[in-house]
C-alpha cells in the first residue's frame, strides 16, 4: 500500500493526457510527454529522455501487438529501418557516456535537440501534404536500391535525435515512409513505423538505464494514467475531426520547442 500512497498524482493524471492525445492523433507520446516531465515537473532532460523511452517501448508494444494481429506491419520496412537506428542508437548513447549525463552542458544540449525536434514534428503535421505532394513531382523513377539506402539512412537519423531527445519515431518517421513509400498503404506506413519504434525506443531506454537515467517509480506512474488514455482516446477518435486535431497538436509542440529553445 505505501507503494500506491507514494505515487504523485500528477504523474498518472500527465500519462492519462498524453494517452488520451496519442489515441486521439497517433503521436504526441515523446512529443509531448518529455516537455512536460522537463518543464511542468523540474525532471533533468536525460531523466525526463530516459524515462520517456522505456515508457514509449511500453505502449508501443501494446500498438504493435495489434498491427501485428491484423498484419499491417511491412517488416522489409522495418528491418531496414532498424539496420540504420540500432548502429545510431548505441553509437549515441556511448557518446552521451563520454560527454557525462549530469553536466550542464549535456543538460543543454539534450533541451536544445529536443525543441529542434518538436519543432521539426510540428512542421511535419502541419505541412503533411505540401512535404508528400513535393516529394511525389521531384522523386524521379523508382529506385529500389536508393529506397533501401534511403531508408537505412532514415533508421540512422531518428536513431540518434529519438536517443537524445526521445522524440521522432511518431510524426518525422511516418511522414520520411510516407515519402520513401508512397505505393504503400498508410495502414502499413503507420504500422511498420510503430513496429521499428519498440526496438528503437527499448534500446535507447535500456542504454539510459545504464547510464543512470530512468526513474522507475515515474514510468510506472506514467502508465497507471496513460495506457486507459491511449484506450479512451482511440475510441472517441472516429468521433472527431483530424483537422482540427493535428493543427492544434502541431502549435503546442510548435510553442513547447520555442520555449526549450530560447529558455
């Protein structure tokens, strides 16, 4: 029982929030949930980054079990985008080893990529169809050899930005499959992008927890709020209109980035 009792609850009430927007829009886990770790409850960067992976390892699984189930996951996609992040993902952490968790400096760095990436996230839904649109008149003929490079590439890049800002693998991943994959039916885009997101965000988390980075007691918290968000969320989904949603998602991370930017 003191175990329950020493539960914020604010934690599950923040976890429930952030559920109830990723049910809603199908991102916002990383995006959202990190800033509000970092500036709502003072939680260190690499604290609030550690935490965050193993807490979108948890719930992404629970999406990939589903996809799974109704085999929408194109695992070419996802194997060759998994080449590309898991190299990334070591070779980051190694490196946030050596530069140290606890210095000032990283604490900044971390904050500055992680509104660098809410405010690359925010474009992403916001110009969604001008970005697609774009790449459909200037991608050239099919090339499955660049498609393949391309996407290890893409692995590689959200690797390293999801390792140090725990951001990326939602909004940037699907809209990069979205370009590189245009054949591809967006059920399967948005699957195989969740399904590369478990191993991504797990091996990130776990090299935090070697580092020292991850509170257990507020993963769990987080949790007990957001996995009942992410059910109630999903249902009332069909309910409401996306265009409303996803400008107003977008001008949060928009806010939330500028404000980690120019803190």
């Amino acid at each position: 029982m003191s175990f329950l009792t020493s539960i914020d609850p604010l934690y599950p009430l923040s976890g429930f929030f952030v559920g109830m927007i990723v049910g809603l829009t199908g991102v916002g886990g990383g995006s959202l949930m990190t800033p509000i770790l970092v500036l709502l409850f003072g939680i260190h960067p690499a604290t609030a980054v550690g935490t965050d992976l193993l807490y979108a390892a948890a719930t992404k699984s629970a999406g990939t079990l589903m996809h799974g189930i109704s085999r929408t996951i194109n695992w070419k996609v996802v194997g060759r985008l998994a080449l590309g992040s898991i190299p990334a993902t070591i070779l980051t952490i190694l490196l946030l080893r050596t530069f140290g968790l606890t210095s000032s400096k990283t604490s900044a760095t971390i904050s500055m990529f992680l509104g660098i990436a809410l405010l690359l996230t925010s474009l992403s839904l916001i110009f969604r169809k001008q970005i697609l649109k774009f790449a459909a008149t200037n991608s050239g003929p099919e090339n499955p050899v660049r498609t393949a490079v391309l996407t290890i590439a893409t692995g590689a890049a959200l690797g390293a930005l999801v390792s140090v800002s725990s951001v990326g693998a939602g909004a940037l991943g699907v809209t990069a499959l979205l370009i590189l994959y245009p054949k591809l039916p967006t059920v399967q885009i948005v699957g195989s992008d969740i399904a590369h997101a478990v191993p991504l965000t797990l091996i990130a988390g776990l090299g935090h927890w070697w580092l020292g980075s991850v509170d257990w007691m507020m993963l769990f918290s987080l949790l007990i709020g957001s996995l009942p968000g992410i059910i109630i969320g999903s249902r009332l989904a069909p309910r409401l209109p996306d265009g409303i949603l996803r400008p107003i998602l977008a001008t949060v991370l928009a806010v939330v980035g500028l404000r980690l930017l120019f803190a």
